[in-house]
C-alpha cells in the first residue's frame, strides 16, 4: 500500500505530462505566422522572416506568468546578448494565457526578444500539446525548445518541463552552428 502522503504528487506528475516532440534533427520547421508581442507592444511573428536573418532558438512554455515560466523568460532575456552573438533569435511561444502577453513580453522578457500566440495549426505542427490524464489535450504548451537552422531545418531539439537546462542547451546548439 502506497502512503497516502505519495498521492498528491503522483496525482501532479500523471496531470501534466510532455507529449515526445516528433519534429526530429533534420526535418524541415513548419512556417507560421503568429500574433505576438515585443517589449509591451503588439507584433505579428513569421518564422521565414525570421530565419532570414540566421538560426532561430524557437520555444514554447506553457503560460505566461506562471512560476517556471517567468523563470525561462527571464534567463532567456539574461541571455540574449550571447544568442544575438551567435547570429540567433529567440522566440518565445505559448498557448496559454495568451491574453497576458503583451505584459509579458515587458515585464519576463524585458523586452528583449518576441513571445506569441501557439495557434491550435502550430501547436500541432510542432507536437507541443500538453497532455494530462489519459493524454488528453491540457491546452496549454509543453516545453519544448528547437534550434532552427538558417535554412529551415530543425539543428536541435530539447523538452523537458523543467526549464533551467533550456538556455544551455539551446545556446550551446547555436553555437555548434557557427554563424
């Protein structure tokens, strides 16, 4: 018999489960064009416009202004001076709380790079939806992060809900690039 202590958090772990990203190294990203916002103002996000200017650090978080969330968001912004150094951008992309991103942007992100909108196309299209019991849609975003190379191919993937290993890896993917 389990103790009873154990339940909740077994309860919490089958509540929130990752679905395993399917775009593997090599294939080609999905184009979007997305509603966002940067540094407290409205934008509209099109990766290939993007991708003209070098790789791309794309990565999804569950919602804005939750714990883990701010934390990404701010060690991305902590960052960003290295991506740029690299040639990258960095986007930040969520289906939950989307409401709130305009205040995110300038408050978690500090203005310094792009969060948008996951569409219910993008969020399928990059296998990011966060699941819960019995794999059932949460609507919200798990967190996934992908290096895109400049000519549109995935270079890196990464997920894991815990999100300090994301700038890491992601960075260090960027680098291996080269410009």
């Amino acid at each position: 018999m389990r103790p009873f202590f154990l339940v909740p958090a077994i309860i919490g772990v089958a509540m929130a489960v990752p679905a395993s990203a399917a775009l593997e190294q090599g294939a080609r990203a999905p184009d979007f064009t997305a509603k966002g916002a940067m540094a407290g103002k409205p934008i509209t996000i099109t990766l290939s416009r993007a991708l003209k200017k070098g790789p791309v650090v794309l990565y999804f978080f569950p919602a804005a202004f939750t714990s883990g969330c701010n934390a990404e968001a701010a060690a991305f912004a902590q960052s960003i001076d290295r991506f740029h150094a690299a040639g990258a951008t960095v986007i930040g992309m969520t289906a939950g709380n989307t409401d709130r991103l305009i205040e995110f942007s300038a408050k978690h992100c500090s203005g310094k790079f792009p969060v948008a909108a996951a569409t219910p196309a993008i969020v399928k299209a990059y296998d990011v939806a966060l699941t819960g019991e019995n794999a059932k849609n949460t609507g919200y975003t798990n967190r996934t992060s992908y290096v895109i190379a400049r000519d549109g191919r995935i270079a890196y993937r990464y997920t894991a809900m815990q999100p300090a290993a994301h700038i890491a890896n992601t960075l260090a993917a960027v680098e291996k690039l080269g410009r």
